[in-house]
C-alpha cells in the first residue's frame, strides 16, 4: 500500500512538472506572436497615415519662429520682385525670390546680397546659421533668379545665383546656377541628351 502511494506520489509530481513545463513552452512562443500580432495590427492600422516630426526637435539650440519668418519676407521687399516665397523645411531656411524677366546680371547680384544681408540683421548667422558644440543649426539657402527657361533657345539673359550659409562651415558660398562651371562639359553633355532623343525620337 505505501508503495503504491509513492508510485502515485511520483507520478503526480511527474505530471505537476510536465504540466509547468508545458506552461512555460507556451507562453515562451506566445509571447513574440503576440508582439508580431500588435506589430501587424498596429502597421495595418496606420497604414496610408504619414509619418511626422522633425529630427531636430528639442535639439535646436535657438528656434527659428514664425514671426521670425514673416519679419524677414516683410523685408524682402523689392520692386523688380514678382514673387518671394520663405519656408522653413528640415532645418534650412530657404528663401526663393523671382524677379523680372527683363532684370540682369547686376539686379540678380543686387538682390541677392541684400536678401542675405537683411535676414541675417533680423536672424544673425552664429545665433542661428552656425552649428553650437554637437547641436545641429540651421542652414540658410536663398534662390535669386530672372526666369526659368523653358527650352534650350530661351537661357539668353537667364540669370539664376544661390547663396548658401551651411551651419557646418564658416561662411556663406554663391554659386551661379544659370552657368556651368565647364562649358566643354555642359556643351558635351548637351550633345549626348540631344543624340538620344534624337534616337528615343526614330525609335518610335
């Protein structure tokens, strides 16, 4: 009789450790379901919804403000000017200023040295242009031109610079962007892109 007691002892601690086991097995593979099941859900349900933020939040050491900002396109006001746009996009300030179709080399300079120069006075380059230790700062980015051609006949006259003050470097650079560095380059180029839709053009 004692033995069969213990035999039934054995056997249920037998079937108390299986069972344990058996628990623990399956809340070990219920668990990474379970979060692949909330991770599916989850992406379902924000399908189609666009991300936002801005990867320099709370990063900035001095924010550009929106008032900031119409300051400086209230003082970009030119007479030759059609139009002046400003926004503020992945921390570069970009300023973008169309002028008359009938304004030159001189008016574009003019411009465009001016625009720099007043909206540093009202955001001043180390405040807001210069990176600060392992802050990131803004850049500053600012568009001057006379007109966008349309085709290859109408870039006579065309005049388009760009100003650019990285936060990363020590002074501002202006590029002409109407005008390859390398005229054999560009012209080479030319040559090529007119090859090929003369080519894309039998071809149909």
């Amino acid at each position: 009789m004692a033995k069969s007691n213990k035999k039934s002892k054995q056997v249920k601690q037998k079937n108390t450790k299986s069972n344990i086991l058996y628990i623990v097995a399956t809340v070990v593979i219920l668990i990474p379901l379970l979060m692949l099941g909330y991770i599916y859900f989850s992406t379902k349900e924000n399908k189609g919804k666009p991300t936002v933020g801005n990867r320099f939040d709370n990063a900035l050491v001095e924010k550009i403000e929106q008032n900031q900002i119409d300051q400086v396109k209230s003082s970009l006001q030119y007479d030759k000017a059609e139009n002046v746009e400003i926004n503020l996009t992945s921390a570069t300030l970009r300023i973008t200023i169309d002028l008359q179709d009938t304004c030159g080399k001189s008016d574009v300079d003019s411009v465009l040295n001016d625009a720099y120069k007043k909206t540093t006075q009202i955001l001043p380059v180390e405040t807001y242009f210069t990176n600060k230790d392992d802050v990131k700062m803004y850049d500053l980015d600012i568009h001057v031109y006379n007109f966008i051609p349309k085709d290859d006949d109408s870039t006579d006259g065309w005049v388009y610079k760009e100003k650019i003050k990285n936060a990363s470097s020590k002074k501002a650079v202006t590029d002409t962007l109407s005008s390859a560095r390398s005229k054999e380059d560009a012209d080479a180029l030319l040559k090529q892109q007119k090859e090929l839709e003369k080519e894309a053009g039998q071809s149909k």
